[in-house]
C-alpha cells in the first residue's frame, strides 16, 4: 500500500504506521578513532584526542559532462563523476608512539639515557583504515570505511607543532559504499 510505511488490519480498519527513520540534525563531534578496515565490531577503535578546531568533514559536488547530440537544443546525456567524502583536521596532542601508524615514520621509545624519538617519513605516505567520529546530539556516529590517511607537519606563528591529516573515503571491494552513519541505539533509529 504504502512502501515506507508498515500496514497492519484490526477489527476491519487499516492501521498506517509511518516505519520511516527519525529526522535528527547530527552536531558536536567529541570523539574521533581509527581501527583496521574490516574489522569486527568488537574490535575498539584506537582513539584520538587533542584536534584543533578545524575538524571538517565533507564532499565536493560531482563534476558534470554534457553530451550534446545533433539536432537537439539540450544534452542528450549528463555523465556526473561523483568525489569522494574527505574529513581533515590538524592533531596537536598526541604521543610520538601514535604517529607512525597514521603517517608513517619510526618511533624509538625511550631509554635510560636517551628520550624518545619519532622519525618522520620524507616522501609521502599513506595508509588506510576506517575512521568514525561519534557525535553528542543526533545520531551516534559517522564512519570512513576504508580512508586513504595522508599527514603533513604543520605549525603556524606560535602555534602548536602538529599534522594536518587528511582522510579519503575509497569505496569499499566488491561495494561502492565508502562511508555509513550510525543512528543513535536508544531510539532505534
């Protein structure tokens, strides 16, 4: 009858129950983590803290073509060329241990005589994992499923020596889905 709804018949009367998500405007980023792709839910995301506010998460609109036929004053055809979803944000807290898993390079942890060391990659690299950032109002969460993870060094005047990371959504084998939102448990959503 109605496909988005859910139709039950009591006492010869149809019963329309609307089975549609619930609406819900998702803000406030807190929390941000990474894990292998695939991994099972079980698996715990290794978290990161210490973000400057410039956590951005977002998608440039598809690039369009026009293919423009004889005889016809509009295109026959529009072959649109979707972008991929990206999340950037600069971490500046962070332990030297947690670098090299992100952005590649080697950690030495420290010794009796001799502080820890992180030495940095000079070419670029990259490394991909699944990334989610959970959210405090709206639903619960935002997940990369397979993101390309490149990382700059980064420090303006005064400021905190960080990395500005940058994540790719790539779609995943076999799939063309790259990210998902999870709806908040309590409300079933």
């Amino acid at each position: 009858l109605f496909p988005s709804h859910d139709t039950i018949k009591e006492n010869n009367f149809i019963i329309i129950k609307n089975m549609t998500a619930t609406k819900k405007t998702t803000i406030k980023p807190y929390d941000l983590g990474y894990r292998a792709v695939g991994s099972a839910d079980t698996v715990v995301y290794t978290e990161l803290n210490g973000l400057l506010n410039d956590f951005a998460l977002a998608q440039d609109a598809a690039d369009e073509s026009s293919i423009d036929a004889e005889f016809y004053t509009s295109p026959w055809e529009i072959v649109r060329t979707g972008k991929p979803v990206k999340m950037t944000f600069t971490l500046v807290n962070y332990g030297l241990d947690e670098l090299p898993p992100i952005i590649g390079g080697t950690y030495t942890a420290a010794t009796t005589t001799a502080g820890e060391t992180y030495e940095g990659v000079g070419n670029d690299f990259s490394s991909e994992w699944e990334w989610k950032v959970s959210y405090k109002k709206g639903n619960a969460g935002f997940v990369i499923l397979r993101g390309s993870t490149a990382g700059n060094i980064k420090q303006d005047n005064k400021g905190a020596l960080g990395y500005s990371i940058t994540i790719t959504a790539l779609a995943i084998s076999g799939s063309d889905n790259a990210y998902k939102i999870i709806g908040d448990p309590k409300t079933g959503a």
